[in-house]
C-alpha cells in the first residue's frame, strides 16, 4: 500500500517551515497500521533526516535540505510511504503529523494534525477518487469521477471563498461524474482540495475514510485596464483670459490629467469636471492618463488652431511681435514700410514707416526698445526706435553683405546676425544705446562657401552661446559658430540637398536643431548639439511629414512644438500651419491654411497666438486656439 501525506498552505500567505514529524502507530492491533519498517520518499527539496520508533510508534522527521523551506499560499508538499505491509486487523488508525520547529524536536507549542486511516476487510472493493485535470488556469475546470462498494454512503466537499461547497448535494451514487455530462463546468480561482467521503457498516462495525484530490489553479490574470468612457472638452473665454474646460468620465481608479507645459493635479474619483485656467495652453496635448491595477489607459486632446481674424498688408513680408505680445510690426516689402498693429485686435497703430526698398528682416530687441529691419535691397540694417508709436527710425545705417535675410539677435540685445544669402557669409552687428550710432559691423563670419544662395537661415540657442548658419552651393551643411568669440567651431555632415532654414530649440537641457531641407519636395534633417568639439552636431534622422516645401519655421512658446511652414507647388503656393511635435516629429493637430507664398510666423509670448503673413495674398492673419479635436465622445 502507499500512503501520501499531503501538507497544503492555505493561510492566504506564504509559510515558512523548519521541519516536519509524522508519527504512525506500528504493531499488529486494529489501531496500529503495521508492524514493517518503511522508507519515506520526502518531497523535492526535502529530506528524510532521521527515523526514531518510541514504544508502539515509528516517527519520520523530515527537514528542507538547506535552510527552511517556504511553502507559497495554495501550494502544497507530498510526503510518500511506498510499500507499506498494512496488518490484518480492520479499524482506525491515527497519525499524527507535527509542524516542527529549531532542530524538529517535538515541542508542547507545535502544531500537530490528526489525521484518521480506515482499515477495511480484504474482501472489500477498491475506492478510487479522481480529478482531471489536476493542472487547469484561473477560472478553469475540472472532472470529478469516483467509484467504490455499493450501500456505502458517499459525499464530495471542497472549500471555496464562499465556504464549504457539497458537489453534488448528498447523498450521491457510488459512482459518478461531477459536473455531468451538459452541466456547466466548474469555475475554479485558486488551488482546491476535493475530498470523497465514504461511510459504511461492515458486520455491524462503521467504517469511515477519505480521500483527497488537488487541483492546482494558476495565477490570476491581472485586471483588465480601466475603460475611458468619455474625455471631452472646450475653449473659452473667462475673466482671466483662456479657459480649457474638461470633462472625463472613466472606471479608473486614479486619474491624471497633464499637458506638455504643465501638469495639473492628480484626481481619484471618476466623472470629475476641470475648469483650467491657462496662460499657456500647450500646442502639443491634453492627455488624460486613467489608472487601474490593470494599467493605464491614455485618451488625449488638442487644441486646434484657426484664423480668428485677418487684416490686408500690401506686399505683406517679415513679421515680429514685442516681448509683451501687445504690438507686431509687419513688412510691407513691396512698399518698404513697417506697419505697427494691435497685438490683439490687429488694429493698425498709426502711420506706416519708410525703412528701405525690401525689408527682408525684422528683429525686436528683447527688452522692446528698438526694432532692427534687413534689407534685402539696399543690403543694409537700420534701426527703429519702439518707444514711439509708431517706430522711428533713428541713427546710422549700416552696410550687411550680398542678399542679406534672416536675422536673429543674442538673449543679451548686444550683437546682430545677419545672413547674407548670395556671398555666404554671416554680418555680425554690435548694438548700442546711443541714438545717433546704434550699430556698428564689427566682425564677418565666412562659412565656407560664397557665391547665390551659398547662405539661409539663421538660428541661434536659447542661452546664446551657439550660433547656426546655413550654408548652401557646394557645402550643404549647417555651420555651428561660437557666438561669443565668432568662430567657425563645427559643421553637421553634408545633407541630401540645400538647406533652406534651421531652427533650434532647448528643452529639458539638450539643444535640438531642425533643419527644412530640399527646394521643392522638402523634409526635416533633425540633429542634437553635442559637448563633442569634432562632432558637434549629432544626426537624428530626416522626416518628410508632406511632399510639400518647407518655407518657415518657428517654435511655440514651450518649445514643444515646432510650427511648420508649408506651400503647394502649385500656381496658387498655398500655404498652411502644422504643428509638429518635436519628441515624435508628427502633427499633433490638423494644419491651418494662411494663404499664399506665407513668411516664417511669430509667436506670441504668452503662446495663446500666431500671426503668420501670406505675401501673395496681401493680408496678415492671426492664428488663436479654437477647439479641442481628439479624445473620446468630443
């Protein structure tokens, strides 16, 4: 006969043991099993340390081979007693199974399981109890079958987390199937034990025994993540200016709701309702973040941009806007005057002002004090005093190279550069507070190359210390100069065709450079600024977001977004906004159409406007937000 003792956890957690005893009664009498010594077969991990037979007693002390053994919540340990000569005289016998504890030495404290074995007549039939499969998943099933003697009383209970469960309701045949053939299958969530009672009366004596099954059940998989029901929202004006309205409904646990420039505070409870006011809405996303055990489940919204309004600028060109976002100066390059408008309205600030014959440029200082407008013409640079409205013009003049173009200014106001398209060179500028010479050429930078469209566009970082030069002809690149000492420091590889603008923006401590390459089919060269003094432009890859030409470039005022300027080939050269976010380099929203042969946009500081001029069509428009596109239910 084979005895297996099952030791099985069912504490809720896991367990640590020392060891364990099992005492069984030998000799020849009803209440002693056999009168043979046998040999355990411990479980894995186990072993059989030590076997003592006190009078009328055989005890089988089992310890972990190293340490103490961990037995996990549903698992359980098997201990055999193959071969076993069991004595003739039928009856109950009693074994005990004792928790040890230090070396195993039984003690009064540890815990000790009665555990009762019928011994039946010879002559009596075989009871067999089986689960398959013993192995089934979270929620899974099993078959049941038994047989045994007929007038026998028979019973099947497990416990489940609802208690102790009879399957089938008592009393039952000695034989059968659970769950029958057509019946709905068992739903099992965590390992069970199924034990088969069977009571008899054999010449007047009762008999009792029992039987158990273990099916392991697996893991739990994990919950599913939480579902977004609804994440809508609006724009609006409120007494502090914009207002971005949200309204989520989702069975998540925790909620969070972020936008690129700012985060707002975590909320727990679902269906909540937002009302954010926002100086800086973000370009990029509202985003909507539902939290479960299961995981996260993300829905997002954008704020669309549209034309709120547009105004007529004949030979409408470069545009700037003040720090304050209260006034923009734009070009009238067929004229050569500046126009001074309303930041807001749009409405025109008095008269227009006579700068030159092809203002190219226009470059506000950062303290807004005065204006520095290109020439492409006249090939010079002359200054506005902004203090007066509108502008005057006031000192000298001074002379840039052949064509110059984009102009940028450092953080400080101190120093200009200029482009100069068709000699490949780059005019370096001092300024000055003295109204009667409040410029003065003082250095220029060569980069490389010389000779039509040898130089573009311009672009200096954010901390001013790096400066950005496109150098077309037979170089291609883009030059990177120390805008401190005026040198040529390094230069990015050569691209696939001319570049026609760069930009730069720094977020997060790394400085990024987009280049807008290719005259009429156009794609993004994208490089990171590196400490490296032979390499200091690392290439990220070149992306085409539409077989259009890139004409401008600008980034919104959290530098999450760049704001790119695209035209059709077509007669028309329609042009549109798109806004790119700059970590995926794709559209965040649908593009704004701002009319044709459009020039680079300025960017209001508050980042609530765009105003953008359209050259062909004599206007300049002003691009505000307007809806939240995406989410779900919107």
């Amino acid at each position: 006969m084979q005895l297996k003792i099952v030791a099985a956890n069912e504490s809720g957690s896991s367990v640590t043991l020392a060891g364990i005893m099992v005492k069984i009664p030998i000799g020849l009498k009803a209440y002693q099993l056999t009168n043979s010594v046998f040999t355990p077969v411990p479980p894995t991990g186990w072993q059989n340390s030590q076997i003592r037979r006190p009078n009328g007693f055989i005890e089988y002390y089992f310890l972990p081979l190293i340490g103490f053994g961990t037995l996990k919540d549903g698992d359980s340990l098997n201990f055999i007693f193959d071969d076993i000569e069991v004595n003739s005289q039928t009856g109950e016998v009693e074994i005990d199974v004792m928790e040890g504890s230090g070396d195993c030495s039984p003690k009064m404290d540890c815990p000790v399981a009665n555990l009762s074995i019928t011994k039946f007549p010879n002559s009596y039939e075989d009871i067999v109890f089986k689960v398959d499969p013993v192995d089934v998943p979270y929620g899974g099933s099993t078959v049941l079958t038994w047989r045994g003697p007929s007038g026998a009383t028979y019973s099947i209970e497990y416990s489940s987390p609802s208690g102790t469960v009879h399957i089938p309701p008592p009393p039952i045949s000695n034989e059968g199937r659970y769950p029958a053939d057509k019946a709905p299958p068992l739903t099992l969530t965590e390992t069970t034990f199924f034990t088969l009672f069977v009571k008899d009366n054999i010449a007047g004596s009762p008999y009792e025994t029992q039987i158990q099954r273990t099916v392991h059940v697996g893991p739990a998989p994990p919950p599913p993540p939480p579902v977004i029901e609804k994440f809508s929202g609006f724009l609006r004006q409120g007494n502090t200016g914009l207002e971005v309205v949200l309204n989520w409904k989702t069975d998540a646990e925790v909620c969070l709701i972020s936008g690129d420039a700012h985060k707002l505070e975590a909320v727990s409870m679902d269906n909540e309702y937002v009302v954010y006011p926002s100086l800086h809405p973000p370009l990029r996303q509202y985003t909507l973040t539902a939290t479960n055990k299961g995981g996260d489940t993300k829905a997002s919204l954008t704020p669309a941009w549209s034309v709120s309004k547009s105004v007529q600028i004949i030979g409408a060109g470069p545009v700037a806007v003040s720090p304050d976002s209260s006034r923009v100066f734009a070009a009238m390059t067929t004229w050569g005057f500046i126009v001074e408008l309303n930041g807001a309205s749009l409405q025109q600030i008095g008269s227009s002002v006579k700068v030159g014959s092809g203002p190219a440029a226009i470059t506000v200082s950062p303290d807004g004090t005065r204006i520095y407008v290109t020439d492409y013409s006249e090939l010079s640079v002359t200054t506005l005093d902004a203090r007066t409205s509108p502008p005057t013009p006031i000192g000298n003049s001074v002379t840039a190279g052949a064509a110059p173009g984009p102009t940028v200014i450092t953080p400080d106001g101190k120093y200009l550069f200029v482009s100069n398209i068709d000699d490949g060179t780059v005019t370096v500028i001092a300024t000055s507070q003295d109204a009667a010479n409040p410029l003065s050429v003082v250095a220029t930078i060569s980069l490389g190359v010389s000779g039509p469209n040898s130089g573009g566009g311009l672009a200096i970082s954010s901390d001013g210390s790096k400066l950005f030069a496109c150098a077309g002809g037979s170089s291609n690149t883009i030059v990177v100069i120390d805008a401190a000492t005026f040198a040529v420091v390094g230069r990015s590889g050569q691209l696939d065709d001319v570049p026609n603008d760069v930009a730069v923006v720094t977020r997060q401590g790394e400085t990024h450079v987009f280049v807008a390459v290719g005259d009429l089919v156009s794609w993004l060269s994208v490089f990171k600024l590196s400490n490296d003094p032979n390499s200091p432009l690392v290439f990220r890859g070149n992306y085409q977001l539409s077989y259009q030409n890139y004409s401008g470039m600008a980034f919104s005022a959290d530098g999450s977004c760049l704001l790119l300027v695209t035209r059709d080939f077509g007669q028309e050269l329609k042009g549109k906004i798109t806004t790119v976010d700059i970590d995926t380099l794709t559209a965040t929203g649908p593009s704004v159409y701002v009319g044709s042969l459009p020039f680079t946009p300025a960017v209001s500081g508050d980042g609530l406007r765009i105003f953008v001029t359209a050259w062909k069509d004599d206007k300049l428009s002003l691009l505000t937000p307007a809806s939240l596109v995406g989410g779900i239910g919107n």
